[in-house]
C-alpha cells in the first residue's frame, strides 16, 4: 500500500505531460483561410494571383527583421520555441494533478511528510517536484508560498514577453505590406505606355498588402492571444499545485484538501487574493531588476 502514491504520482504524471494537436487553431487557420480564398474564387480570381513569392518576402522578411530590431534574440528565439504552445495543446488534466496530490497527502499523514522523499524526485512537473521538495527539506509554509508565487509571477512575466513578439509582429506586418504594395506601384510607373501592363503590375503590387494585413490577423495577433491564454491557464495549475503542498504541510485532511483544489476546478481560477499575493511577493524581484 505505501507504493501506491508512487505509482500515481508517475501515471498522472505522464497524463498531464503529452501534447496533442490544437484543433481549435488548426480549425480556425483553416476556416479563415478557406473563407478568404474560396471567397475570391468566387469573385472570379485565381489563387495563383495572390501566390507571389516576392510579396511574401518583402512581408515576412521586414516584419521579422523589424521585431529582431525592437526585441532581444533570447527572447524572439524564445517566442519562436513557444509556437508549440500555439498548434499543441499540453495535455494538463487537473483533476489528475487533483489526485497525484492527494495520494502525496496521504501518505504524509500516514508516515509523515520526510516520507514523501523519494516520490519529489520522480515527479516529472518542475513546478510541483520542486515546491514538493521544499516542503519535505522542512521549509517555512510561508517560504515556500514566497518563492512559488514569486516563481507563478515571473513565468507569466516571460510568457508576456514571449506574446509581445507575435503581438509587435502583428503591428509591423500591415505597414510592411503597404511598403511592398508602393514598391510595386513604382515599378508599374515604369510601364505607364502599356496599359495592359499597368492594370496587371497594379494587381500584384497589391498583394503584398493582403499578405500584411492577413498575417497580422489571422496568424500573429491571435497567436499572442494563444500564448497569453495557455500561460493563464498554466499559472492557475501551478496555484492549485501550491495549495495541495501548503494543505500537505500543514497536516490537512486528504478529503479537506481534496474540497478545496476541487474548488479551483469548478471556479475556473485560482482566488483573486492568491494573485495579489503572488504580484506583492514578486515587486521586490522587479524593482531589482530595474
């Protein structure tokens, strides 16, 4: 009986630690690009009249060099890693964290928390394993919400970050766009005597615009919106991890326990109070840093 939680804490682990498609991205990148292209199908064009490989390199290209100019490279190169997040989603059951704490708190009540030892060092959560270990080394309760929610903070803090990128992407994208269209419009002046030519140059110079204007709102926004939401979804796991390891600690009932991280399940989010608290403990950390 006392490897049970061990067990439990592995397989929960492994439930909440795959990732699988995204379909609401992966539907939305669809519909939205079905819609615009059957559209102009519809209106008699052709979809090789918007396939223009320079177009897309005046776009693309100004737009990441612009946001490299604006951002640091640790952190474009961190948004870029987070695009995972965008078309994968982290496959984090709740209710399985819910009952990898509860096998810890039973245990801990039965033997006592320094038997939780070798169960920390297998939990796969870096978050979890890491407050799970400060409470069995004996740390203050107080502490140990000091250093999480400080932690809880400054992870958000750096999913922010991460999001801005797409989000200045999605700012610089359209004006890049109009820059490409006048690029175009320029070499059409030079064939102002051929008509046919004119009308023709006009219509590819345009392209460019599509491509700037369509970036920005079907991709780059709603993937900082992407971003912002799987952090605020991942702050409030790692919150109901802290109140399971602050109920271990302080000796609660497993059924008490279980009451109130279930509680955080059907709430939606963690308590508005359990956030302030967190943004309190992290001010010292950001008036440091500047």
């Amino acid at each position: 009986m006392a490897e049970q939680p061990q067990s439990t804490s592995v397989s929960a682990s492994r439930r909440a630690g795959g990732g699988r498609p995204d379909v609401a991205t992966l539907c939305g990148l669809g519909l939205a690009f079905g819609g615009i292209l059957g559209g102009l199908i519809l209106e008699g064009g052709t979809i090789a009249e918007v396939l223009q490989p320079t177009a897309a390199m005046i776009v693309f290209g100004g737009t990441i060099g612009a946001v490299m100019v604006a951002t640091p490279l640790r952190v474009v190169l961190a948004a870029v890693r987070e695009l995972f997040s965008v078309f994968f989603e982290k496959q984090q059951d709740p209710e399985a964290v819910i009952e990898q704490i509860i096998g810890f708190a039973t245990k801990a009540r039965k033997n006592g928390i320094v038997s939780l030892e070798e169960e920390a060092e297998a939990v796969e959560d870096r978050f979890l394993r890491k407050a799970l270990t400060l409470a069995v080394d004996g740390t203050d309760l107080q502490e140990i919400r000091k250093m999480m929610e400080l932690e809880i903070v400054l992870e958000e803090q750096r999913a922010e970050a991460r999001a801005k990128v797409f989000e200045q992407a999605g700012g610089y994208a359209p004006t890049i766009g109009i820059i490409g269209a006048v690029m175009g419009l320029i070499q059409v002046m030079k064939h102002l005597a051929n008509i046919d030519e004119v009308g023709k140059g006009i219509a590819v110079a345009f392209v460019a615009t599509i491509y700037g204007v369509g970036s920005a709102n079907i991709f780059f926004i709603p993937s900082a919106n992407k971003i912002r939401a799987r952090a605020h979804a991942a702050s409030q796991l790692r919150e109901l991890m802290l109140e399971g390891i602050a109920g271990i600690v302080e000796g609660l009932n497993p059924k008490l326990i279980r009451s109130k991280l279930e509680a955080y399940v059907q709430a939606g989010q963690a308590p508005a109070g359990k956030k302030s608290a967190a943004k309190e403990s992290a001010a010292p950390a950001r008036a440091a840093a500047r």
